[in-house]
C-alpha cells in the first residue's frame, strides 16, 4: 500500500464551451420570415439567429502525481494553466471528467472569498458550521474556538453575518478555521492576497506549523516565488492543464520563471567548436558551489556560495577580463563582479585552461532566486569575446532558523541585498547615578 496521502491518477477535466456564431448586424423581416418557411421544408434550423457551436476543452489532461503526509507542494503555473480546477477536484467542490483521486484525510479548502461560509449566518455559526462538515463534533470546535478567534482578529464582529464582512475580514476566518481544524490537508489557493501583509506573514508561518510540528499536508498555488521557495519544499508546475515539471522547488520556479529553460547550478560545454566565445577564447563550464563545495541550486542564505567559471584562452597577447552579472527574478542587475587588478598591473593572458573562482560571503544577498551570466572582456579597448546570459541559476533560501544571527526578524528583507553590517548604539547621555545609601 502506498504511503501517499494524496494520490491522482491520469486526472482529465473536460468542459463543454458554446460559442454563439456572431449575429447579422441587421436582419429584415423578410428575411426572418424566409427562413421560418424553409425551416419548414428542412431537418436544421436557420443561419439566421443564436445557432451555437460546441467545443470541448480540457482543463486537465491525464495529471498523475502523489503527495505524502506532511509534505509542502507549491503549484504554480501561468493563468489559465488548471491549477484552480485542479485544487477545485481535490476539495471536491466539482467532479473529475476522468481519472481517480485517493485523499487520506480530512481536507479543508480556502480557494476563494466565501468558500464553504453561509453569508446568512454569523462569524460564530459559520465556525461551527465548518467544524461539523470536516466531521468535528460540537466539543472538539469549542476547543479551538479561542485559538481561532484570537487568529482572525474579528472578535467584535463573531456575531454579525458574514454577509457584511469586508473581503479581509472574510479571508482571516476563513484561513483560521481551515487551518486550526485539525484537517490532514489544508488546501489554499491565491486568496491569501486579499489580506494585508502583516496578515499573509502571520498565514505563511501557520501553515508552516501545521507542516512541520502537526504532520499535515499543504497544497499552496500562488504566483508569489520568494513566497511559494520559502514555503515549499516540492512544486508542480502545471502548463496548459499538463504536469510539465514536479521536482525541487528552486528546480520548478527556474523552469516556471524561464519559460522551461531551467539551466541548472552546472553548465557544460563538452564541444569546445560550439561553445560560447570566438577565435580569441571560449567559454567551458560555469557552476554555482555551496559552502560544502558541492554543486547546488539551492543555498543557505547565511552561508557564503562560490560561483565558478572555466573558459579556454586560444590566442596569447590579450588581457583578459572574467566577469560575472547576476540578476534577480526580476531581470534587474543585483550586482557585475571580475576579477580585475585594482592597481592595474595586467599582463596577457596565455593560451591554456584556466578556472576563476569568487566567493560571495554568507548573509549577503537577499532570499531568492539568481541568474547568473557569464563574460569575458578585454579592456582598453573593450571587447567582449563571450557573453552567456542565465548560464545558470540558483536560489538562497532563509529555512528562518537564523533567528539568533539575524534578531527577531523572521521574513523576506526588501532589495536586492541584505549585508549584516557592524552597528554600534550607544547611549549619549547617561543619566546621574543615584548617590549612595549610607
């Protein structure tokens, strides 16, 4: 048997659509009535009018995949690409047109703005109401309704229907239910980004509690990545109601980010005639090391990563320049590096292999994912003799344990670099000590 909690299996959802044939701009009533009379004589209606034409479209086609107890899955595709209809047939809120899904566990849903709440019913009833449909007796949600209450910070209006709740009002209730009723999945699509930020943080970290302290299973779609790395640790990349990608998380949001070509922390040109470069040099290998020095997409943010270059000099007499760009998810420019003479005594280079290598020191750049390109230039005058854009890629991921280096903070730092830098506060003006008791 297997260990999965969820389990689908060549999942298809098919929907009918009608497409209304565009109407006459203007029909006289001749013509109305001629076509009413050869109705008469024929076995199909009139041109003339609403005739409809049928199409079938596939939102889902044969997805199989499995989720075990107490994994964090991001799914994460472009609009339009069947991750609500996916998470839709896992809530069981619209039925599968083919295949088979297995849930091993209670599931609760938040999807979007009003799922699974009666507006005619008060914050309070709702709560219960909700409770009683995940199979909670009466005594089991009275134990969490405190916890719950005090989450969703809407203690003054418990009473008041839902109906009159504003969208983030809405939104906190209904996250603090879903993940405070003890469910085996916990299912959550982009409503999340109705709540503020403060909100979304406090949501963030609940859903990593009940991941790694309870054991239990969350399916995350956002289009959030910093947020969807940080949060997951497997996603599913869906593309036109397809499974394109189901891997790492760092691995998915490159393909995701990059259209589907995800370079990898390695690149390898074997034929050295094809590589990147001209008759002066070429471009062999660049790869991204963790502190370990093992080849790595995915590095710690507080540890310092190596980035790697080996290109081959073909003709003596020109100097030089390695260099590296890295950009962010962006495309902005985070920072350009080369190893470069600050007094300017260069020499030319001769012709050989050669291996840059620089470091870039821990608690440095800022959580997420980099693309790195790889250069080589001569100078005065400047030249370029290759130029790899995105060669590769990697993501720096905060696992928020580094609470005793970085304070009490715990989340994403704006910008595109975030240094621990030496401060020093003091106090300027003392207070007078008290005198002495005798």
């Amino acid at each position: 048997m297997s260990d999965a909690i969820i389990t689908v299996e060549n999942l298809g959802k098919c929907y009918r659509l009608q497409h209304q044939q565009e109407r006459q701009r203007y029909v006289a009533l001749r013509d109305v009535i001629t076509s009413k009379v050869k109705g008469l004589f024929s076995n199909r209606q009139s041109a003339i009018g609403n005739r409809q034409s049928e199409e079938d479209f596939w939102a889902l086609k044969d997805v199989s995949f499995e989720i075990k107890q107490g994994e964090v899955v991001g799914i994460i595709g472009r609009n339009g690409a069947g991750k609500s209809t996916l998470l839709k047939i896992l809530s069981r809120i619209t039925d599968p047109t083919k295949g088979r899904i297995t849930l091993r566990g209670r599931v609760a849903s938040l999807l979007e703005v009003g799922t699974g709440f009666h507006p005619e019913l008060t914050g309070r009833e709702n709560v219960f109401l909700n409770g009683a449909i995940l199979g909670m007796t009466h005594a089991e949600v009275r134990g969490k309704f405190d916890e719950i209450v005090a989450f969703a910070e809407v203690e003054k209006f418990l009473d008041t229907p839902v109906k009159r709740y504003s969208s983030g009002m809405y939104v906190r209730l209904a996250f603090a239910v879903a993940a405070h009723l003890e469910p085996e999945i916990l299912v959550v699509d982009e409503v999340l980004a109705v709540g503020d930020a403060t909100f979304q943080k406090k949501c963030l970290g609940k859903m990593s509690e009940v991941a790694e302290q309870h054991g239990r299973t969350v399916l995350f779609v956002s289009h959030n990545m910093p947020t969807v790395m940080r949060l997951c640790q497997r996603a599913i990349l869906l593309n036109q109601g397809a499974v394109a990608v189901d891997g790492p998380c760092a691995e998915v949001s490159h393909h995701y980010m990059n259209d589907g070509k995800y370079a990898g922390a390695e690149r390898i040109w074997a034929d050295s005639a094809k590589a990147p470069g001209n008759e002066c040099a070429r471009l062999l290998a660049i790869r991204v090391r963790d502190h370990t020095g093992a080849v790595s997409s995915n590095v710690d943010i507080t540890r310092p990563v190596v980035l790697e270059m080996e290109f081959r000099v073909l003709q003596a007499g020109r100097i030089l320049v390695p260099n590296l760009h890295i950009y962010d998810e962006d495309g902005a420019c985070v920072f350009v590096t080369g190893d470069t003479d600050p007094a300017g005594r260069r020499t030319p280079r001769v012709p050989g292999l050669y291996r840059s290598r620089v470091e870039i020191p821990g608690n440095y750049l800022s959580e997420g994912g980099l693309y790195v390109s790889a250069a080589l230039s001569t100078i005065n005058p400047v030249t370029v003799h290759f130029w790899e854009r995105d060669a590769v890629v990697f993501h720096v991921h905060d696992d928020a344990s580094g609470t005793s280096v970085r304070g009490d903070y715990v989340g994403v730092y704006p910008g595109a670099v975030r240094p621990m830098l030496p401060w020093i506060t003091t106090l300027q003006n003392p207070p007078h000590p008290e005198p002495a008791l005798v």
